[in-house]
C-alpha cells in the first residue's frame, strides 16, 4: 500500500490533509471484530491507543476515507484542473479532460419561484428529487446512470466517468457519481450564471441512489447536508448488522448478495464480503465522513430487505462521532414506519424541513432529530462498546 499521505492527498478531492497525521503501516494485519469497530480507535494502526481532540479525530477521517477507498468503494480521482462549464436555460453543461480523454454531461437545474433574486441554496438529486423542499431552494438532478452504469453485473466499467478513466478503474459506480457531485460544485463555483450558493448545497437520493448521496456527502468536504433516504443495506446500514439481522424474521440483504446484485462497490470489495467483521470500518463510520457537516438519515421499517434494524443501529452509533465533537444536531436519523419505498411520508416531514431550513436556507431550527417511529429495538449494549469522548 502506498504511504498514507500520498494515498490520501492522490484520492481524495476537497478535504483537508493533515501534515502530522500518523500514517498507515505498508501492510495491514486485519482482526476480527464481531463489534461495531470504535470511531476512536486508531486502528489498524499498532499499539496508538484512541484519539482525544480534533485534530485527531480529523487525521482518523483522513485513515478512514483512504481505508474505505482501499477495501470497498475505489479510489475517487484528484481535481481535475481543465474542468469547464457553461450555463443556458436551466442546464449546466460539464466537459471535464483527463490524459487526453474528454467527457461532457448535464445538470439540470429548478429554481423557486417567488424566493427573491438569489443565489439560490441548492439540492443535488441522484436522478430526481424524491423529498419535498421548502420555499426557497433550488434542485439540481442528474443523471447518474449515464456518469457510471447500475443495470446489473454487466455495467460495469460503463458510463462517462469510466470514458474518461478507463474501465478498469477501481471505482465503483457510488464513486464514479461523487466525482460528478464534486465536478457540478466545481462548476456551481466558477458559474456565477448559474445562480447558486456553492456554499449551501445538499445532495440526496433514495434507494441506490441514497447510498450514493452518502458516498458524495463522505469524500467532498463542501457539501452543507447530505440527506440518504432509504439507503439501507451498503447505505445507512452496517455490514456487520446487517449479517446479523439476516433471516429474522425475512431475508435482509448482505455484503455478499449486494455485489452480486450491482457494480455499486469495487471489485476489491468482494474479497471481505463473506468476512465483513475484518474490515476495519463500518458504515457508521463512512457517516462519520461527514462529521461535523449536516447529515440526515431517512429509514423506512417497511422493507426488511433494506435492514431497518441495521440502519437505525448504525446510525445510532454514528450519532456518537457528532456527540463526541459537541455538536449532535448536526446529525439526524429517522426510522419511520411502513410505507411505499421511496414515497417521502408525511411521518418524517418536519425531520427533514428542520434540517433544510437549519442548513440550506440558515434558519435557527431545532435539528434534535433522533426517531424510531416503529419502535425498533436495537441494543447499543451488543454491539457499541465505546466510550465518547469530548474532542469540542
């Protein structure tokens, strides 16, 4: 493996690289870890103990995205320097050139009406937007299909994202679409024309497009508030919870049924999916990317394929890392009851408004949002063997 800071400054765009982070070791001798591994472990560094202020929580961050780069998603490719946009009725159009190569996509953009001159705040939607927005916010959709394909097995290495970099880039198709987002910031920056605040974007998405909008919030630092609705399995739920919710009472999906159903994930990935208590992360930390920016997470009880239970105990667990910077409001999860996949339900609306308007739109909102609506159990005690610790 390479060092750590050159593994991290060559793969991951916009976060800021620590010079006095200690690196990861050439080679990693794995345990197994039945638990929810700790978010403030040094782990799989040697013989370090655990982080105690800020600034090492950020250099944990930093050993995080390089760990889940390495074992799970693929690398997300640096900044691209000849990165050009234009803005004509609504659309932004992107052209973005690596070694010789060139690819264009769009951006569709909505503004709201009656809400003043802007610019505007801004939500990205994977594919379309699939949650209301209050007054005053403009949606960006794209097409995230077309950056990186997710029919099935046969997509994969297929899609603009994959023209640019080759087929057989380590990137899974989650990877490919947060490059995108980070390329329609870039564009939203260099765009006055556009009419956005660069500054107070969000990014969301349901289903397989939830879990994308997560992977976006993780690895670009300017996004304000990343909303994964119903993202479940490879989402908002753990890996480790998820084998474990398996079979009670219904078919959960798993690591090793997730990769046969799509190119979401690096190939790499498939060797830890029949052993995910090896990896040194779980999903509570890919959350905890974000930390301390905006996240909220939005679960539906009524598909147990999704893992409910998986997704409510991951990111009750993920709530610590915002708990341990002194600032939980800033993370949200809300477990609701049964509905119709992806259709937002009113059960959830003033979750996901308060977050909007704290975040996107600056209003002074009460964002304690911590809701398990159904009444799912879910025993801290098993699987959160942690302290937190005060890093504010």
């Amino acid at each position: 493996m390479k060092s750590f800071l050159l593994w991290f400054i060559t793969s991951v765009t916009y976060t800021k690289v620590l010079a006095q982070c200690p690196e990861l070791p050439a080679s990693l001798d794995l345990e197994s870890i039945a638990t929810l591994p700790d978010p403030f472990s040094w782990y799989p560094l040697p013989d370090t103990g655990r982080i105690a202020t800020k600034e090492d929580w950020e250099c944990r961050q930093q050993h995080v995205a390089t760990l889940l780069q390495q074992f799970e998603l693929g690398t997300k490719p640096p900044t691209l320097s000849t990165v050009t946009a234009s803005f004509a009725q609504g659309t932004l159009s992107i052209t973005a050139a690596n070694d010789g190569k060139e690819t264009t996509f769009k951006a569709t953009i909505t503004y709201p009406s009656g809400a003043g001159d802007g610019p505007y705040p801004a939500m990205i939607a994977y594919g379309g937007l699939s949650i209301p927005l209050p007054a005053g916010v403009a949606t960006i959709t794209f097409d995230n299909g077309q950056i990186a394909e997710q029919n099935d097995q046969s997509s994969r290495g297929k899609g603009a994202f994959y023209d640019l970099y080759g087929a057989d880039h380590s990137a899974g198709a989650m990877m490919a679409w947060a490059w995108a987002v980070s390329l329609i910031v870039d564009s939203l920056e260099t765009t006055p024309a556009a009419n956005i605040d660069p500054t107070k974007v969000g990014v969301t998405g349901c289903s397989r497009n939830g879990k994308g909008a997560l992977v976006a919030g993780a690895f670009d630092s300017r996004i304000a508030l990343t909303v994964a609705q119903e993202s479940g399995t490879g989402g908002s739920g753990c890996w480790r919870l998820c084998d474990a919710e398996e079979g009670a009472p219904e078919d959960v999906q798993t690591a090793g049924e997730i990769v046969q159903e799509n190119v979401w994930f690096s190939t790499d990935f498939n060797e830890y999916t029949d052993q995910v208590e090896r990896l040194p992360f779980d999903h509570h930390l890919l959350a905890g990317l974000i930390a301390p920016r905006a996240l909220l997470s939005l679960d539906n009880a009524g598909y147990q394929w999704l893992g409910p239970w998986s997704s409510l105990g991951c990111m009750e667990a993920a709530h610590t890392i915002w708990e341990a910077l002194g600032v939980p409001g800033q993370m949200g999860y809300s477990l609701s009851t049964d509905h119709a996949h992806c259709s937002f339900p009113d059960e959830q609306a003033e979750d996901l408004s308060v977050f909007i308007r704290r975040f996107l739109l600056g209003e002074e909102t009460n964002t304690t949002v911590e809701k398990n609506y159904p009444g799912l159990v879910f025993d801290k005690g098993d699987w959160i063997d942690w302290d937190v610790p005060n890093l504010a």
